[in-house]
C-alpha cells in the first residue's frame, strides 16, 4: 500500500497520549521561574540597579551605562543558575514572526580555558545583520546594518536555555524595523493623553497604561496528516477538500470535552508558558472540529503582545511532542469556522482604576462618559485605518464569513450605553449646569454601573465591542501579531483624546463650567460619530445594506484596504505623534502589499501543482480502471445487458474527463494570468491583479477537483480528507 494519505491516516489512528511530566511544586511556585522578574531582580541586582530598572519600567527613565553593566551581571549569574548556555536579542520584524540570533556567553581565556562573558554593552544592543528582513527599501544596501536595544518593560526570559532579552529593532538611519518600536511609541502617547484627560477628574491620576488581554483561537491536527497535505505545509490551508458529511452542523463541539490527547498537549504548553511567565488561563473547544481557544488574564499590553508572540512559539513546540500540528491561519478549512485573536484592551491609571469601568459616582461617570465617547469618535474617524491594520490574505478569507466579524468597522455599546448617549445628545436645551451634582443629566449617569455588570447585553458579532470594562476587537486574525492592532487602537484613542482636551480647554477658557464644557464637546462627538454605532447583527445582509447608506466603508480585499493606511489622514495621525514617519509607514505598506501579492502567488503555484501532479494522475488512473471494467464487461456479457449494466460506469468515465479537462484549462489560464501579473512592476497594480485575476481560479479549480474527490475510489484518493484531519484526535 503505497498511499501516502492511508500510510499518515494508520500513524493518526494509532497515537498515544504522551505523558506530561509536571513539577512538584504547585503552579505559584513555577509560574515565572524562567523569566527575570522582579523578585529575580532583587535577588540579583545590586539596589542601585534594581531601582533604576524600576524606574524605567514605570516611568520610562533612562538607564545609564554603569547600571546597565551591573544589570548584565546580575541577569547573566541568574540565566547561568536556570541552566542557560546562550543569549539573544529577541526581537519582532515586520515579517510578524520573531527574530533571535544566539551567542555563547562563553568566551576563551588563556590557557585553553574559556569563562562567561556578558556585559552592558550585549545587554543592551546587539547588531544583527539587517539586511534579509524586510524593511520596504527603507535601508540602502550599503548601510544594511541594524541594532537591537533592550526594552526593559518585557523582562527577559530562559527558552531553550537561552536568555532571550526583548529589544526593539531599529536601522542605522533610525527607522523603525520592527513592530515593538511604534508600540512603545503608541503606548507613550496613549498614556500622556490620558493623564491628561484624567487631570479633570481626579488630581492623583499620573500614569495610565493600556491593557490587552487576547484570546487566541487554533486548530490542531495529527502531524502525519499534516505532513501528507502540502497545501496545509506550504501555505497554512487547505486548498483542496470536498465538505465532510459531519463538521460543525451538530454544533457539538463548542465547550464540548477536550479528548486525552489534546488534554496532554495543553497542559504541558501551559507550564511552559506559566514557566515563562504567560498568565494563561482559560482553555476550552471552540466551534468547529478540532478547534480550541486559550486565553491569559489580561496585562499591560506591551508586555501581554511579547507574550502573545510567545504563546504562538510554545504551541508550535510542543504540538510537536504530542504529533499534533497548530494551525494558526485563519481560515485552514473551507466551509468551517475560520480563527481569530479578539484582543479586549482597556486602560487603567496608577490609582488601580479602569478608565472603562462605569463609575459608582457622578463625577466618575462622567470620566468614563468621556473615554468611551472619545474611543467610538476615535473609531469613527479612522475606521479605514483600523480595517487596514488586520488586512491579510488569510484575514480576507474570514471577515465577512457569517463567523467573524465583517471587514465593515462599527462599534457595539449595548442597550443602557444607547440610551445614554441619546440622552446626552438630545438633552442640549434642557441641560443648565452650574454645579457638577445639580445637574440632571449627571443624576442620571449613575444609573448605569447596575445594568452593565449584569451583562446580558452582549452582542458577539460586533468587531469592536464594548463587553462591561474593556473593549473587545474582534478582527485581529488569529495568525497576526496583536501589536500592529495595539499600535493603531492605543494612538488613534491618544489623538483623539488630545483633540477632547483642545476643544474643552477653549470652552473653559470662554468661563464655560468645566463639567458643562466636556459634556457639550461630549454632545458634538455622540453627534458627529453615532453613524458607527450598530447594535444588531452584523453577519447579516441587512447590516451590509445599512451600513452602505451609512457611507461606512466595505473593503473586502487586502490590497484595497491597505489603502487607507498610507492615506494623508493616517500620515498626518502618525507623524504628529511621532509614532512612524510617512517613510516608515509607506515602506510598511509596501512590505504588506508585497507579502499579499506572494502569498497568491504561492497558493497560486501549490494550487496548480497539486492539481496536476497529485490530484490528475491519480483520477486518470481510477478512470483506466473503469475503462478495463467496460472492457470486460463487453467480453463476458450479451450486448442487451452489456448497455444496461455499463452505463454507470460510462458516466462516471465521462463526467471524470470533463472535470479533468476543465481543471487543466484552468489551472492553464491561471498560468498565463500568473505570467501577466509578474511583469507589473508597480506593486499595488501587481497585487490588484493576483487579486483580481489569479485567485478566482482557485475556487473555479478547487469546484473539480472536490468533485473528482467524491468520484474517485477512496482508495487511492492521495490527500487526507476532511473527515480525517477534522476528526481524527
Ligand atoms: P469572553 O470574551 O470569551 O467572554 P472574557 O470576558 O473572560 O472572555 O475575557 C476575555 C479576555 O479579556 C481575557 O484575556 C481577560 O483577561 C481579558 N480582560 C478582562 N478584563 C480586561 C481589561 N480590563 N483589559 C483588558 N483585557 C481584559
Ligand atoms: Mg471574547
């Protein structure tokens, strides 16, 4: 029996759980043993350097070179101690995975000896060559050299007895080559916008954080199985596969019982992950076969984005142990439920509130009034830019899918947040305020904390909901990074915020009451952004008609979407923030259009391949063997039954050529339309036509050959099928 898909299916059918072995101690103890947090620090650093650490994590606060030197020393005893043998500047290039290059610590010495060696200087910058990742030409080949720095808020950690140490990833010229960079950068001004803000509630409040809490959804399936289907290993999906007669229509899978295997698997990716410091906390199955969520407890959102990153790296690791692989492309299977990455974010002041939380107190209410009319204005006007942010060839194929959230941005605040603003918004003749307590709408603003806590309000179809204390985006595909979707939520928020502290200044400075100035600049916003509040459900076809009068944007394609990311309004937003310059952003944009246009074209080739080589051959083979059957038929029977009784055959035999002589015309013409879209040089065009052009073969090929996979004999069929990769655990 040489076919490979039964050969991969006997190995599935016959795996074992493997064993974890779990410490002694209990997870308190364990958690964070591999990462040099605080209490690693005070054992290690001298109290000098243990406060200035301190004060640069929390306030940003430059660490000179003599500390760094003896925060070196102390993190290379730590990671000796915990078994390390390396360390590396660990870092997050634009190609969104991370980036690591190791050194020894140890250095020879006279004698044919050698000791360990770290010092300051490697602590902080390392000088990886720049040159083969991806920049959008922003570096010149001649200065192709970059540097690391250390980013002392994401403390370092021990992974395969390594010290990865997180850095941020700049060229020479000082451009940004990573996504840490603008984040920090993000977060910076965020937490300067806020405090200011925060300054007309509450004198005490000096520092605000932002805080992601993600929740990352996968597929698991048997690595022998992956292994025989190179459309999963070369591009992350399957591009081929007819429907199984069971998936997700019994809805059975949902919380369902997580099998033994699986079992195995989570428990050991999350020591390591409680090892490295991952505060993850929920597992559970997700709605279709073979699909399963984990979540942390939320955490400032610099470091809870490195974790992420992290995460993603742990369960590819481990599922390697258990035979299984991860797939963290957001749509593996055609027809089934595709996975995303909701990223909930908040923000909270050094005072320990959540600016999110509705408030027991007028006064506090009206803060939170403020952020969350500020953060649905802030949407509201860069919806574009926010569709942008998540686009991608594997995203494309989910938004929209009636599972996930449309590519149409708008923002759910449920029933009680609704009537709020109407309120707000209508009461303008009536609203006289002179004092902050007297006034009738602020008496009303109490009300609102009791009927959101009971939180029966949710709606799950939103891509940007409000859910209590914290906003949920729904769109962040399950594969991407959070980074680039906290880079944009964190600053157009700050911008929009500035914007709020200008427009109530000028009316205070008119001798207008404080608490009336906010609350009329409060009644303009709800006014001039209420076009982005949709509480009904947004899978629906209604919601695409509505949201069209609305003038809301559609963009269902990458290239198109990106759009909006190099536009003069996003240009403008990031360069008055000093997030990203308009060479850093356009260079990121052409970065993304290329990564599209190859993506494309790779499924394009794989396609093309696996029809011809795998998918052909084997239903021309089938067809002889019916061909031989006729054949015998016709000796052994009289001519009467003989045309009864081969007639089955005969179609069979037919409706294979028709669907093999279509598959080739089209896997032809998708050449040529390949060939035409690689002599455009201008990379949007370029990107447009594989859009445009290449890919609606994919489906037009896929339709045969699916139906080739219900013809030809089971026997044969060469790649694992639905049913197989779904079921099978
Ligand atoms: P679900 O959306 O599936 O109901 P939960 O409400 O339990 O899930 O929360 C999902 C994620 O939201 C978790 O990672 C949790 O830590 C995070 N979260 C909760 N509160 C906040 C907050 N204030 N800021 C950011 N994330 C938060
Ligand atoms: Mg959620």
């Amino acid at each position: 029996m040489d076919n490979i898909r039964f050969k991969a299916l006997l190995m599935a059918m016959g795996r074992q759980e493997k064993e974890v072995i779990f410490p002694e101690n209990k997870a308190s103890e364990y958690f964070g043993e591999l990462t040099f947090n605080k209490s690693a620090m005070r054992e290690y650093l001298t109290q000098e350097a243990y406060h200035q650490v301190m004060s640069s994590i929390e306030m940003g606060v430059k660490i000179d070179r003599k500390i760094a030197d003896q925060v070196a020393a102390g993190l290379k005893s730590w990671a000796i101690n915990k078994g390390a043998t390396h360390y590396t500047h660990w870092f997050l290039p634009l190609t969104g995975a991370t980036a690591e290059k190791h050194d020894a610590f140890i250095s020879p010495v006279e004698g044919g000896k050698a000791m360990e060696n770290f010092s300051g200087n490697e602590l902080t910058q390392q000088e990886p060559d720049a040159s083969s990742f991806p920049s959008g030409g922003i570096r010149s080949t001649f200065e192709a050299r970059g540097y690391t720095a250390w980013d002392p808020t994401s403390p370092a950690f021990i992974i395969n007895r390594t010290l990865c140490i997180p850095t941020v990833f700049v060229s020479y010229t000082g451009e940004a080559l990573d996504f840490k960079t603008p984040l920090l950068k993000a977060l910076y001004t965020v937490d300067k916008a806020a405090v200011d803000v925060c300054q007309y509630f509450d004198k005490d409040v000096v520092k605000v954080f932002a805080t992601l809490g993600w929740e990352q959804e996968y597929f698991l399936v048997d690595s022998a199985l992956y292994m025989a289907r190179p459309d999963l290993i070369l591009t992350g999906r399957t591009l081929f596969g007819h429907a199984s007669a069971k998936d997700q229509q019994l809805e059975d899978h949902y919380f369902g019982t997580i099998p033994q295997r699986v079992m195995a698997f989570m428990q050991e990716f999350e020591l390591e992950a409680h090892r490295l410091g991952i505060p993850v906390k929920t597992r559970h199955k997700e709605v279709a076969p073979n699909q399963f969520e984990c979540a942390p407890v939320y955490e400032e959102a610099n470091l809870s984005v490195d974790h992420n990153q992290l995460l993603m790296h742990i369960l590819d690791n481990i599922a390697r142990k258990h035979e299984f692989t991860v797939l963290l492309h957001e749509k593996p299977y055609q027809g089934i439920n595709g996975s995303g990455k909701h990223n909930n974010w908040s923000l909270m002041t050094n005072t320990g509130e959540n600016l999110l939380t509705p408030g027991s107190t007028p006064k506090s209410n009206l803060r939170f009034l403020t952020f969350l009319v500020n953060i649905v204005k802030a949407v509201h006007d860069h919806a574009d830019l926010l569709r942008a942010t998540i686009a991608s060839p594997g995203n494309d194929h989910r938004l929209g899918g009636n599972e996930a959230p449309p590519a149409i941005m708008s923002v759910f605040i449920g029933t009680q947040l609704t009537n709020m603003f109407n309120l707000i918004e209508k009461s303008s003749k009536r609203l006289k305020l002179n004092a902050e307590t007297d006034s009738e709408l602020l008496k009303n603003l109490p009300k609102i904390p009791e009927i959101l806590v009971d939180n029966t309000d949710r709606n799950r179809t939103s891509p940007f909901a409000f859910t209590g204390n914290k906003f949920e985006f729904r769109a962040v595909g399950s594969g991407q990074s959070c980074a680039p979707a906290m880079i944009t939520i964190n600053l157009i928020v700050a911008d929009q915020l500035m914007n709020f502290k200008k427009d109530v200044d000028k009316l205070i400075s008119g001798k207008v009451h404080k608490e009336e100035a906010i609350l009329k600049v409060l009644r303009q916003y709800i006014k001039d952004s209420k076009n982005i509040l949709f509480e009904g459900n947004n899978y629906s076809s209604e919601w695409i008609m509505e949201a069209a009068k609305r003038g809301l944007s559609h963009h269902l394609v990458t290239p198109v979407a990106l759009q909006a990311f190099i536009s003069d309004k996003t240009i403008n937003l990031f360069e008055r923030n000093n997030v990203l310059s308009s060479r850093e952003l356009i260079a990121r944009h052409e970065i993304r259009i290329e990564n599209y246009t190859k993506k494309i074209q790779i499924e394009s080739r794989v396609l093309g391949d696996l029809a011809t080589n795998h998918i052909i051959p084997i239903a021309i083979k089938y067809q002889n063997t019916l061909i031989e059957n006729v054949k015998g038929l016709k000796q052994v029977l009289d001519l009467k039954t003989y045309g009864k009784l081969s007639q089955n055959q005969m179609e069979t035999i037919t409706e294979i050529s028709e669907h093999v002589s279509k598959i080739k015309t089209f896997v032809n013409e998708m050449i040529e339309e390949r060939k035409l879209a690689n002599k455009i040089h201008e990379p949007l065009d370029k990107s447009m036509a594989y859009c445009d052009k290449v890919k609606p073969y994919f489906d037009k090929i896929r339709y045969h050959v699916d139906k080739l996979e219900l013809l030809v004999d089971d026997e044969v069929w060469p790649l694992p099928k639905y049913r197989e990769m779904l079921f099978v655990k």
